[in-house]
C-alpha cells in the first residue's frame, strides 16, 4: 500500500490560470480583463460585496458565459465546456448557501458526489469523507435539512471531495457559521491543500482566511486591485481600504488631533502594496529643530526583507522582459513624479535632518535629471563581438540584466543618493529593494512613490526601513541582501565592516561609495579667511564620518589656532530645542542631524579651549 507522500506525488497538484477573463449577466459585465492564478496551496479571493467573487467562481465552473482564458495544468478549457465537462477535468465547485437536498440524508447527499465512479470506489470514497469529517459518520442517516449550518457546510465539502477534485473552488464557507465552527472547516480545508487538492476559496472572513491561505487577491468593482502571499496582506493597507474605503481608513488612522502630531505613519512598499513592519514594529525619526516626532516608520525584520527581496525576484521573472522603449517610458514618468512632490520633499527634508529648503529643492531638481539620464541609458546597453579561435564561428557578449540589487541610501543628500541606487539598475532590467536611511524614512519613501505613480509594475520597485542601532529594529538590510539579491549597492561608505559578512555569506558583487579622511589642507599662498570658512562648513554642514572635514593642516601655529577658532561656534549647533530660548545658532549653518553627532564636534572645542596644538576638527565617534 502506498503512503499519502507517495500517492500526493503520483499525483500532479493542479494549476489553474485565468487570463483576461470577463463575465457578468446577460449584457452586464461583472468582471473586466481579470487575470489570476490558482497555484498548489490554498489562494483565498478577497473583497467587499459586488465585488465579483461569486461570478469569478461560477465562470470558471462553466455557469455562466465568459471571454478570456482558462488554462488548468497549461491546457485550455474552452469558452463553450460544459459544466459536466470541467468537473470531469477536476474543477468542483461547492457554492455559497450550500445547497444540499434537505430530505435526504447525510450518506445519501454524498453519495451524489461521487455518482459517477464505480460502486466500490463510491464506498471508498464515502468511509474516506467520514473519517475526515468524524461528525458525519455519526449522523449518516440524518436528514440533511434537520442539521445545524456548520455541519450542512461540513456535508457539502465532503460531498464535493466525493467526487476527488483536483481543484476545490468555496465560495463563502463560513457565512453564517459559530466561530468554532469557522476554525474547524477552514482547519479541514487547509488539510486538503497540504495534502493534494489545490484550493480556491472565496471568504469573507478576511482575518482566518488569509491566516490560513498562501496567497490571496483583492479584487475591487470586478478589478484586481492587489494580489500577493497572504502574510504580506494581512499587514497591507489594501485590504482596509477595499473594505472600508480611503476615507474611512483615514479616519481610523488618525480619529483624533494628538499632541505630538507626526508628519505621516509610513509603511513599506512590498510587491506594490503599502505594508507595516512584522509584529507591528516602529520607530520614530525627531525632528532635528525642536525635537517633535517628524515621522513614525515600520522597523523592518530580516523576514520582511526576506519577503520584499522574493517579491523583487518574482517580479524579475516579467520586467526583465520589458522592452527599452516601455522603460525608458516609465523612467520618464517617474521624474515628472518626483518634480511634482518637491513641495513634500522640502517638508520632509527639513522635518527629518533640518535641511534648508533650497538643499532639498537642489536635491530633487538634480534627482529628476538623473532619473531622465537613466531613462536615455535603456537603449545604450550593446553587447560586443569577440574573436574566435574556431574558423567560421561568430562569438558574441551579450548583457544581461543581473536581477535583484538591494540599494542602501544615506541621508546627507537624500534624494540625489536614494535616485542613484535605484535608477540605473530599472533602466538595464534589474528590479530594486531600496533601503531607506532612518535618519530621513519619509524622504526616501517619497522617491519610491515617485516611482509607484508612474506605474511601475507591483514588485520592481520595493522599499523598506529599519530602526538604527539605538531603535531596536533588527537587520533588514542583512536579510535583504540574502541568497535571491544579485547585488548589493551601498552609497554610504560608514560602518563598512558591518557589511562585509554579507559578502562573505551570500557572495555578491557590491558597489561602495568611499569616503575616508577628510582632511583640509591651507597651502601658503591660500587666504586665511576663505581657508576658515571653508572648514567651517566642512566641519559641521556634512556630520557624516566619511565627508565631514576632520583635521585642518597648516605649517604656522598660529594659523593652525586661526583654523581652529571655528569648532568654537559649535555652542551654536544642535537641536533648537536643546538651546537657552529655542534659537538657531549663530553660526548660519543648519542644525546638527543629531544628538549623536555633537560629541565629536564638543571633542573639538575643549581640545582647542585648552590650546592643544592638533587642529582636529573631530574624534571619530559613531555619527549618526
């Protein structure tokens, strides 16, 4: 006798494919142009009543007439088949209501299940149908219609089963069931899927059926509006917005003023859909001026970055497909998008780091232009011809686009380096996972709006953040960066050792942006004024250990002190909330991006105070 992993591996699990299908009642279209798929598992459909759900179930199963296509195992079932027909081929329907024959009991309804196969078989099947569903056996005889609505809903699963389908299509199970009874059917219907029955379920318990689905579609207005694993559902936006509209799911977000009111609650962009962090994890970016709450983002664990880097190399699979002409189109478009929101990134900039207006407005003009200067690039990829050793034969180099590249932005010039990381690698085929800086989350997310609104497909353009080293967010990076990541684009050369595991574990090509000693040199014949001006700004206006000026050379002493004089003003630095009175520094240059890069600039000053003959600007504690 065969074991169950044997006959489930005798067996081919069943896929179904609906392309551009259409269907409604008489001239009234329900659905438009849908296209799914239901692969082996268990794939729940989602939406608000009217949606489609029930016509969607129905065409499939040839009750009502439909265009498109439908392809079970790569073989297509024609417009015109049968009911009869689809079920012979697997598709069994169990309809919502149920549908049983009330005076007939329990064994009797089914054994109309499986009416067609042989008697022994049928009897087979029917003490296989009780012992998954122990409550049966001992109501056999009892009349169908004298049942409680859960084990009705018991019965016309098992009848379905009777008739050993390879695809089971539910339409509501659990519509008027006790909760108990919810858990106990949706835990039997799971059991199929694991076992060798694919499963195409319509719910409206959205929570219990998406907690036992592998994947799920939202379809809104007989549209698909979202699809993608259900843990990444669950935590999406999507589902709220499908059910209680945008309006109301503002008003749930934010149902009273609060004193410390945050420029935005953020999310992460997986697979085109705005998800939070697992578990729920935040972390919060103050703004660097009067220390208020600026923004509230997701803190990121390995498991959603695992999650965004799949989605990136699911959607690989199409985009690298997609013609230089459609990219560059694309690519086009998301620069207009970006130069539409400079009025948010002037807000978000400033809330985030503290940087003026005009930085931020610079920031987005030269992003823009590198976005269009990418887009000219789709058509500039060549291969070449190489000499063959072998007469008459032709060797050619061809390129390829990589795959997954997993970009790390920093925050000092937020949107030039966060465009950077992302624009080339779409314009040669290659699908991103981006990596937002926590010292500026909503500046970041704007840039990968940018990129949603011009229409990028779901999956090729995927965004997440995680909490700094103090916010107890998890490595989401390192999780990122896993085995399905083909390169690892890093703009932001601090802390590079952290990194180096990642090239050690996973072997892949990475792309470092490197600073290193920022040393300001004054040559002789060099004005004195312009040298300390200069250090000045460098000193203080980078705050990144691998920019920001940390020593001053000069051969005179005393113009090594003049050098220094500078780092004295740094009492005007730092937050404004920090300050006697809230005021901003004397100085004229914008505030520190944070508390943790004040040590060093303090380091400075007491060294100089105490007339020490090192002019070093700096003492290479952990900037921020």
């Amino acid at each position: 006798m065969k074991s169950d992993i044997e006959a489930v591996l005798a067996r081919r699990l069943a896929h179904l494919k609906v392309e551009s299908l259409s269907a409604g009642y008489g001239a009234f279209l329900v659905l438009r142009e849908l296209s799914l798929e239901a692969r082996p598992g268990l794939t729940v459909i989602l939406g608000p009543n009217g949606a489609g759900k029930t016509t969607l179930l129905k065409a499939i199963a040839g009750l009502l007439p439909r265009t498109g296509r439908l392809l079970l195992d790569g073989e297509e079932i024609e417009a015109d088949a049968k009911t009869s027909e689809i079920v012979a081929r697997g598709l069994v329907l169990v309809p919502e209501g149920r549908q049983l024959f009330p005076q007939m009991t329990v064994a009797e309804n089914l054994e109309l299940g499986g009416w067609l196969v042989a008697p022994a078989e049928r009897a087979r099947r029917l003490q296989q149908a009780f012992a998954d569903f122990p409550r049966l056996a001992e109501r056999a005889r009892q009349l169908a219609g004298t049942m409680s609505g859960g084990e009705q809903q018991m019965v016309a699963v098992a009848r379905a089963m009777m008739s050993a389908p390879r695809l089971l299509m539910l339409d509501e199970p659990s519509l008027g069931l006790a909760p108990r009874m919810v858990d106990e059917l949706l835990a039997m219907v799971r059991r199929f899927a694991d076992a060798s029955t694919t499963v195409l379920m319509v719910e409206q318990n959205v929570r219990k059926a998406l907690g036992v689905a592998d994947r799920g579609y939202v379809l809104e207005r007989g549209r698909l509006v979202a699809s993608a694993p259900a843990g990444l559902l669950a935590r999406s936006t999507v589902i709220r917005h499908a059910y209680l509209g945008k309006a109301a799911q503002a008003a749930a977000t934010h149902p009273g003023a609060s004193k410390e009111r945050t420029m935005s609650d953020l999310s992460m962009l997986i697979n085109g859909l705005a998800v939070s962090a697992e578990k729920g994890a935040t972390f919060e970016r103050r703004n660097p001026l009067d220390g208020s709450v600026a923004t509230r983002a997701p803190a990121a664990s390995t498991a959603d970055a695992v999650a965004a880097v799949e989605a990136a190399a699911e959607a690989f699979k199409t985009w690298r497909d997609t013609g230089p002409g459609a990219r560059r189109a694309l690519l086009l478009k998301a620069a207009d998008a970006l130069e539409a929101k400079t009025p948010q990134f002037i807000e978000a900039v400033a809330a985030e780091t503290g940087a003026t207006g005009m930085w931020a407005g610079f920031n987005v003009m030269l992003a823009a232009g590198m976005i269009r200067e990418a887009a000219s690039l789709t058509t500039q990829i060549s291969g070449e011809v190489i000499p063959s050793d072998e007469p008459g034969s032709l060797a050619m180099g061809v390129r390829q686009p990589a795959g997954v590249v997993l970009g790390i932005a920093p925050w000092n010039a937020p949107v030039i380096l966060g465009v950077r990381a992302v624009a080339t690698p779409l314009a040669c085929g290659n699908t991103v996972v981006l990596k937002g800086s926590e010292n500026c989350p909503r500046t970041h997310q704007l840039i990968v709006e940018a990129f949603q609104d011009a229409g990028f497909p779901p999956g090729v353009v995927n965004y997440l953040q995680r909490a700094g080293r103090r916010g107890g967010g998890g490595r989401g990076d390192g999780g990122a960066a896993g085995s399905q990541a083909r390169q690892l684009h890093r703009l932001d050369a601090r802390r590079q050792a952290d990194r180096a595991d990642l090239r050690q574990v996973h072997l892949k090509p990475v792309v470092l942006e490197l600073g290193g000693k920022g040393t300001a040199r004054r040559l002789d014949d060099a004005d004195l004024d312009d040298a300390v001006n200069a250090a000045a700004f460098g000193a203080f206006c980078q705050q990144r250990a691998d920019l920001h000026v940390d020593r001053a050379l000069d051969r005179r002493p005393a113009h090594r002190r003049r050098l220094c004089r500078p780092l004295r003003r740094q009492e005007g630095l730092g937050p404004a909330h920090r300050r006697p009175g809230g005021k901003p520094g004397a100085c004229g240059a914008w505030p520190v991006v944070g508390m943790r890069t004040l040590p060093a600039l303090q380091c400075a000053h007491r060294r100089c105070a105490r007339g020490a003959r090192s002019s070093s600007a700096a003492a290479r504690p952990e900037m921020c």
